[in-house]
C-alpha cells in the first residue's frame, strides 16, 4: 500500500503492509506524474510506520530508495522520514549520507 498526497508544505508519502515490485512500479509512475508542475522547492514528509520492511524484496528495498531521489532531483529542500524502528531509522540515515 501507498499513497502520495500534495500538501501545502509540498508531498506527503505513506507506505504501508508489504509493496510488491508492481506496486513499486506503479507508484514511481504516480509519482512523476504528481511532480509535473511541482513548485521552485518543497518539502517531503515519508511517514514508513506501516511499512513491512522485513518481508520487502531487496529489489523493492531500492526502488524505494531511487524513487524518493525522484523528489530530490525535483527541488526538494527538506525531508523527513518517519519509521517505527530503530533499524530503519539507522538503514535511511546511512542511505541519506550517501
């Protein structure tokens, strides 16, 4: 499950339950298209506390992690991530250093 939603500060992202690679694709679909005529700059709130990390395919893992560059590459200034787990707090720290 996902959802991306335009909100005044710029996109909200939700994943949640377990996201197959079609889902995967599907969504990074949606997301360009919900990036046309996005603003100068804005800001990307990720909320994963649904999300089932353990039972995603490493694959899925990364095209998470490519389609959130998506919004970067598109102006975002400002990110946040809100996970339910210090193990993924720790793997998207790592992942936003690179």
């Amino acid at each position: 499950m996902y959802r991306i939603t335009k909100e005044h500060f710029g996109f909200g992202l939700v994943f949640g339950d377990l996201i197959s690679p079609d889902e995967m694709n599907q969504w990074r679909q949606e997301a360009v298209k919900a990036l046309v005529g996005a603003p100068k700059s804005f800001s990307v709130l990720i909320d994963m506390r649904g999300l089932r990390r353990n039972e995603l395919q490493p694959e899925t893992q990364e095209d998470i992690a490519d389609g959130i560059k998506l919004f970067k590459n598109a102006r975002m200034l400002h990110s946040c991530i809100v996970t339910d787990s210090p193990t993924a707090t720790a793997q998207y720290k790592r992942r936003a250093r690179e």
